[in-house]
C-alpha cells in the first residue's frame, strides 16, 4: 500500500494521458508498452495494467449505473409539486431531551430547528436546533465549551442560548430563546419604513453585533433571514418600539455549517442565497475575522437602503460570483441614486470594501457614521478614492528616498567633523557595515549567478540545492543580525522562494512536499514586509508573488481548498499595483497569470467561467502587447493566454475557434523559443504549446498543418528530454510523435 | 468496496427514488432562498446533497451496529433490500474524496452520474464541456477507483481499521 497515500494530481493527469494512449493500443502493444512503462514507473503500470484487466473483465465500457435515478424521478414528478407537500411527519421528534417538540420551524443543511416547550426551571416556548450527525460533526468537547461561551452571550438584541445537549443516538442539540419574528428586510418591504426607521433598525443591528464581537464572538452569517424583528406586544396600541433580534450568533462555527457549505461552494460552484452576504474572504474558505461581519452588514445596509442586493450572484457559480467582487463596484446602485449618493455610499462602500484592512475598523464605527449621517454631521470615513491614495502613495515614496538622501549626506559630512575618538568608533562601525555588505554581496552572487547560470547545466540539481542550503543558512543569519533591516528580510524571503523553485522545477522527481515550508516561511516573511514597510510598492508585488508560489505548491501537492484563495489574494494586490503605476511592464505581466491561473485552477474544478477569467487574461495580455511589444515576456504572456483559450474552446467543442487560437500560441511559443532556446520555463512551454496544438490540428486541420504540429512536438519533446532524461514523460513524448509520424492518420 | 457500489447491477436493481426525494426536499426546503436557474443546475446539486445523506446514513448505521442503539427508521432501509452495503457506500467515499483532492472535475462527474442519475449530455451542458470529455473522464475515474480497490483487498490489510 505504499503508493496509496502519495498519488498526486500531477500523476493522475499522467495516468489519463498514458490511459488514452494505452487504450487506442491492441492487446499485445499494450504488454509491451506497460513493460516499458513499468521501467520508469512501477506503481504507475501497475495501476494502468489493472484498469485495463477490470474492463477487459466487465465487458466493453462497463457503464455505470446511478443509484438513484434523480434525474428521471423529477422527470416523472413535475406535475405533482412535491415542494408545496408538507414533509411527512414521522421525522419529528417527540422530545428532544428533556424539551417537548411542539412543531418543525425550520429545516437546514446541517440540522432541523423545532419549536419546543420547556417545563423546567422556567415554562417558556424555545426553539431547539438538532443537529445531523454530519462529517464535519465537531468533538463533543469542543461543542460544549463553545456552546457555553455562546450562552454567556447576553443582550437584548441577540437570542439568547439557554441550554446546549446530545441525544441519546449522538445528536448534539441547542437550545435558544424563541423568537416570534420577522426577518429585517420584509418587515422593512411589508410596513414600508421609511428610510430613517431603516436606519435606526440597522444601527441597533450593530449595537447588537458590536456587543458580541466585544466578547470575542464571530456571527459568520449575518444575513436578514438571521436577523428577526419583533414588536413589544405589551404595547402594540402605541406601536411598540421595534426590536432587532440576531439569532445563531456564533452557531455557523459550532455547527460546522459553514465549512460543509463551503465545502459542498467548491465542490459544485453553486451559489446559495446566503451567498451574497459573504466577504472574498469568506467565499474563499480563508480564515475570518469581525471584519467578516462588518462586509454582511454593509450588504444588509445596502439591501435596507434599495430593497435590493448590491451584486447579483443569483445562479452564479463560485468562478463568477468571484469575478463579479473583484471587478465591479458595491455601491453602482447607490452612485446612480441622488439620494443615496455621498455620505450612505460611501459607508456602504467602506464596510463592503474587498480588503478587509479598508473596512470600518469595528461594527461601533459603522454604527456611529450612520448616527452622524442621521444628525446631519460630517462622517469620519474618508472616501476610499483610488487616486487620492495611489498619488499619496507614490508621492509619500519619492519623498522618503529624497530624506534618506539628506540624512546620508548630513552624516557623511558629519564623519569629517567629528573628532579622532568619534572618527575610529564610526571607522570600525563603517568597517563592520563593510563586511557586512560583502557577504551579502556574496551571497546575492551566489543567488542570482551561479544557482541560475547553472540552471542550464544537466542535472546539477543537486549542487544547486546544497548551495541554495547554504544560501538559505547564511541570509537567516544576517537576519539575526540587523532584524530591522527590509533588505535583509527581502534577501532571505528571495532565497526562499528560489530554494522551493529548485525543488519543484530544478529536480528531478519533483518534490513538492520539501517546497511547502520555504513557500509558507516566504509567505511569512513577505507578509511581515509588506506591513512594516507598507509604502513600498514592489514589497506589495513581491508579497503577491509569495501567495502565488504558495498557492502554486498548494495546487501540486493536490491540497486545493486554499489554492484559489492564495491566488485572489495575488490578484487583489496586483489590481492595486496596476491602478496605482499603470505604467508598470511588471505589474500587468503579473496581473495577467493571476488571470491565468484562476482561470485554469476553475477549469480544473469543472467551473464553467473558466472561459471568461481566460478571456480577462487575453485581454491583459494584449495590453502587455501594445505597450511592451517588444518584451520577450510578452511573448510568453501571449502565448500562454491563447493556449489557454484554445483549450478553453476545444473543451466546449469549437474546434474553429479552438485551432486559430493554438495556432497563435505556437506562433508566441516558437519566436520565444528562438530567443531563449534553453530556458527550462520555455522549452516546456514550447512542448506544451506543440501537443496542445496537435492534438486539436487532428480534429480540424490540414495534413500539412499536423505534419508541422507533430514534427514541432517532436524536437520540443526531444529538447526536454535532453536535460531531464530521468523523466519518462519526454521519453513518452518522444515515442509517442514517433508513432504518431509513423501512422499520420491516426 | 466501492467497486461494488459503481457496479451493483448484479440484480439490476436501482434503488426507488421517491423516498429519497422527499429526504432532499427537506433539506432543501430548510435552506431558504435558493436560486436553481436550470434543472441541471438543480440536479448538480442534488446530487451532492443526496451523497451526503447516503453516506451520512451509512456511517450511522454502521455505528449503530457496533454500538446497538436506538433504530431511527428512515427510507434508506431501502438500501439493505439492494444489493449495496454501507460498507460499499463508504469505501466509494474515501474514493470519490481522494478524486476530488486530485482531480475535482472528476469526482464532480462521478458524484452527478452515480448519485444524480445524470446523464453524460446533461453533465457536459452542466460544466461547460464536451460529453467526450466527460465520458473520457468518467471512463477513467471509474476504473481508477475499482482498480485501487483491488489492489488494496489483494494485499493484506485491516479493513475495519480505516477511517
């Protein structure tokens, strides 16, 4: 069983590829070849000589049979309208502990909500959650310690939890106080509030949110459904003040909802109503904080303010509802209202903003601008205008550096002013700072030279890691020297990320696992540079580097809940970056495999906006071309952008589309080829670019069209081979153009 | 094993969905607004969720067996009239999330073909591909996973040990 563990997403794109192939074979090519394959990769043959001996056995394409046959069963059952039936009642419970059950209110993904009476110590009504049991069913340790922290919530705005328990089979319940109510927005729509009243209701809301993130409690699902409105009946004649209740407040975590559903998001790319209401940081899976929170309660504000939400995410997929955040502005509705222009706009706009640093910095904040747009005084928020801050920005830089150059001068006067005794001490300091600059010298010689110009070198994989160790040992040290010194810090952050590159690209086999702490510790330290030293634009871009690297390990180790996330976060920066110097052939090339990537991660994930996140890309990519014509970068964005494309169309059957778009890509691939014919990144994209292109040449194309194809894919393969002969993938390349050239008509 | 749960169709007995699509529609139904803008989208969906009460239903009652507690009878007993354990039903889990750990868009047309009942056309209009494609991938997937399963019960092991 050694290999169970171990089979990566990089060997199972193999396997489909060696399937394929396999399968055209006749029984006897079929021995032989396995026997090859079985010199380079025993495991690998076999599980191929398996799956071949399980179809042989269960006959041509053994179909598989669905164990429910859904897809028919709704066919059948469109008329009936089974959605208005009330669900039988044998599921409902008579007691649930000691809590009789009087009726069901809800049903949920992970648990079912009942109304139930207590006896004891008090009579009331109480709603109980009882839980499914479920995968992600907490330890019954961890469950009753958050459950009592969440009953020591106390405030009237917030349902309070009395009483946490398991059912004998193993349920978890929670018990909380009964809320006869309504959700936010309908008691807005049905009583027709007027705007003013809306507003008070939202900022009593906060008071209430504010008071449990002061006790250190997350809601992480805010939204109107769980935010009910009650009125005082005692005094309903004289119209009772309204009361805003927040119910499940912490509940998402305790109950793991959040991580099913998030679970269940990436998995299907569907997106629920709930949705709407989640922060980028949350529709990625990271980790959240209040400012999750304080986004949900802009998008409520919004949603109060308009009666409607401020993006449409209805239907989309996880792909699109990303594109859609990352691209269009929260507040289009509110700008396009005279009314709700101005002060209302912006809040909205700050506590929706996509970083969550620009965000309202607590739920008090938020609480207080709109209490002041209420009484007519200036709110404290500032506009979040892009310009304002990038010309800041860029200005706040050049001015540093013309201080430091001041108080360089003045100290180097200085020296010659001061006396012997002063002169010796700054002597040995200027002499200790001497050698401290040669040895980086050193080894910013060994980094950038010698590891790279021996990049061209077959098989100094080895070397290259010892001395990238060496390397790596040498610039922790200089940290521990000077700890305050960015380029210190920059230094070693670099040497981290060429030591993870080495191991993913320089050896072979690959080794992703030895890469993922250098990436994680590079994440580290780039994050530390970019808050300290925060008005240093290229600390940001290095930083967004560092998540790509990370996310691109993550995504070859086949660990893929936080690859998209890492790369939105690139994204994120580098929009920034590119709004900010527009200028910049560095920013935009980067900006464009941000594009790249999530668009491919998507695809993998059977997200079906692939195609408009690669459309994005082409069109990054085209502006790197009018401005950077000549960059021999450019060259490799666009050939990278319409393989992509040519592939994106292939998939979807427009094999037209899909051939002039891969015809471009060789176009790109070849000229960079002439170039740098022994960089290791081209030559494999050469290859790349080649088999693509066959491959879909066979579906459209002219004979001399997949004469060419094929005899370009040939020599890429053979040139990888070259200088990696250890891997069997250029060995399988080569032999497979050969055959291919043999019999041109296959 | 799980080769056994993809297969089944030694008695060509597909389970009857009915009582099963009440169980959906109550977990649907809990959910609130929900926006479905096409039945494929609907049923892609479906079948995650119907995955998740199988197997959620086959580890209790495994757990039950062991333990003997309280019965909760449910319309899943229908699956002891097939010809698929819950034992199957698990190890086809383990699978299918491996899958999905290697390649997401597999398991993704494994679970809406298995657990769905759609059909390939439905599942490529679904995801935006080709049914070549995704019959190619089914195709793989499916002997991939029966292949593992073989090579595990071929070696010695401790089959009650996993998980």
């Amino acid at each position: 069983m050694a290999g169970r563990a171990s089979i990566t997403a990089e060997d199972y794109e193999r396997l489909c590829d060696v399937f394929d192939e396999l399968a055209e074979l006749s029984s006897p090519d079929q021995r032989s070849r396995l026997a090859e394959i079985e010199k380079e990769d025993a495991q690998l043959a076999a599980i191929l000589q398996r799956m071949l001996a399980i179809e042989s056995e269960s006959g041509a394409r053994s179909e598989m049979r669905p164990i429910v046959d859904l897809a028919g069963a709704f066919h059948e059952s469109d008329e009936t309208d089974e959605a208005e039936n009330e669900p039988d009642s044998p599921l409902l419970p008579s007691a649930i502990g000691p809590y009789q059950v009087l009726s069901q209110l809800g049903w949920g993904s992970v648990g079912d909500v009942y109304l139930a009476h207590q006896a004891q110590p008090v009579e009331r009504p109480v709603a109980v959650k009882l839980l499914r049991h479920s995968r992600t069913q907490p330890d019954s340790k961890r469950y009753a310690v958050e459950a009592r922290a969440l009953s020591s919530l106390s405030h009237p705005g917030i349902a309070q939890i009395f009483d946490a328990g398991t059912m004998r089979d193993g349920r978890p319940y929670l018990v909380m106080e009964y809320v006869d109510g309504k959700p936010i927005d309908a008691v807005c729509r049905e009583n027709d509030l007027d705007r003013e009243a809306r507003l008070r209701l939202f900022i009593d809301l906060c008071d209430a949110v504010h008071y449990a993130h002061q006790q250190g409690v997350i809601h992480r699902d805010l939204k109107p459904s769980n935010i009910l409105v009650t009125h005082d009946h005692h005094d309903h004649e004289h119209h009772g003040k309204p009361q805003v209740k927040v119910i499940d407040f912490g509940i998402a975590r305790l109950t793991g909802e959040l991580a099913d559903f998030h679970q269940t998001m990436t998995m299907h790319g569907e997106l629920l109503g709930t949705l709407a209401y989640m922060s980028p940081e949350q529709l990625l899976g990271s980790r959240v904080d209040t400012r999750a929170d304080i986004y949900a309660l802009g998008v409520i504000l919004h949603q109060l303010l308009t009666n409607r939400l401020p993006h449409d995410l209805a239907g989309k997929s996880l792909g699109e509802a990303l594109r859609i955040v990352s691209n269009e502005s929260p507040t289009r509705q509110l700008a396009a209202d005279r009314s709700l222009r101005g002060d209302l706009e912006t809040i909205v706009g700050a506590a929706m903003h996509r970083d969550p640093r620009h965000r309202y910095d607590s739920v008090h904040a938020l609480a207080e601008d709109v209490a002041r747009h209420l009484r007519f005084e200036p709110i404290t928020i500032r506009r979040p205008g892009h310009w304002y801050v990038a010309r800041k920005f860029l200005r706040r830089n050049r001015l540093l550096s013309a201080v430091t150059a001041a108080i360089l001068l003045l100290l180097v006067v200085g020296v010659y002013m001061t006396d012997d005794a002063r002169r010796d001490a700054l002597a040995a300091h200027q002499e200790a700072e001497r050698q401290h600059l040669e040895a980086r010298r050193m080894s910013g010689f060994f980094l950038h030279d010698v590891v790279t110009r021996l990049e061209r070198l077959p098989g100094s994989g080895e070397i290259r890691q010892s001395l990238m160790a060496e390397l790596l040992r040498q610039t922790r040290g200089f940290i521990d020297e000077r700890p305050n010194d960015p380029s210190v810090l920059d230094d070693h952050a670099r040497a981290l990320i060429a030591q993870a590159n080495l191991l993913q690209t320089g050896t072979f086999p690959r080794d992703h696992h030895g890469a993922w702490p250098y990436v994680v510790e590079a994440v580290a330290v780039r994050e530390q540079l970019a808050e300290r030293w925060p008005d240093h634009p290229d600390y940001q871009m290095e930083l967004a580097l560092a998540y790509t690297r990370r996310g691109d390990v993550a995504r070859d180790l086949g660990n893929h809940g936080s690859v998209l996330a890492d790369y939105h976060r690139a994204l994120q920066i580098h929009q920034r970056l590119v709004e900010l110097a527009p200028d910049s052939r560095r920013y935009l090339d980067n900006l464009f495999w941000d594009y790249n990537r999530i668009g491919a991660r998507l695809h993998l994930q059977g997200d079906s906006s692939a195609l408009a996140w690669h459309q994005d890309a082409l069109k990054v990519a085209r502006e790197l071309e009018r401005r950077f014509p000549d960059h021999y970068l450019t060259t490799y964005a666009l050939s990278q952008a319409h393989i992509h494309m040519a592939e994106q169309y292939e998939t979807r059957g427009r094999d037209e589309s899909a051939l002039e778009h891969a015809r471009l890509a060789v176009l790109h691939a070849d000229r960079l080829n002439e170039i740098y014919p022994h960089s290791w990144h081209f030559m494999r994209q050469h290859r790349r670019v080649a088999l693509a292109h066959t491959k879909i040449v066979q579906q459209s194309g002219s004979d001399a069209e997949k004469l060419e194809a094929l005899t370009r894919f040939r020599k890429a393969a053979e040139a990888m081979h070259q200088i990696e002969p250890g891997n069997s993938v250029w060995a399988r390349d080569m032999e497979r153009a050969r055959q291919w050239l043999a019999e041109p008509d296959r | 094993m799980a080769a056994a749960a993809l297969r089944h169709q030694k008695s060509g007995h597909t389970l009857q969905p009915t009582a099963i699509v009440n169980e959906l529609w109550l977990r649907l139904a809990g959910g609130g607004e929900r926006h479905f803008p096409s039945r494929g989208d609907f049923l892609a969906f479906a079948s995650h969720t119907i995955r998740t009460i199988l197997v959620d239903h086959a580890r209790r009652k495994l757990a039950e067996k062991r333990g003997g507690g309280a019965r909760r009878t449910t319309f899943i007993d229908a699956l002891e009239q097939g010809c698929i354990t819950e034992p199957d039903l698990l190890e086809l889990e383990d699978e299918l999330q491996l899958l999905e750990k290697i390649h997401p868009m597999s398991a993704r047309i494994i679970e809406m073909r298995f657990y769905g009942g759609m059909t390939e056309l439905q599942i490529a209009q679904r995801m935006g591909v080709t049914d070549r494609t995704v019959r190619r991938h089914a195709r793989i997937a499916q002997l991939f996973m029966r292949a593992r399963q073989r090579d595990e019960h071929d070696e010695p092991g401790e089959p009650g040990e996993r998980e």
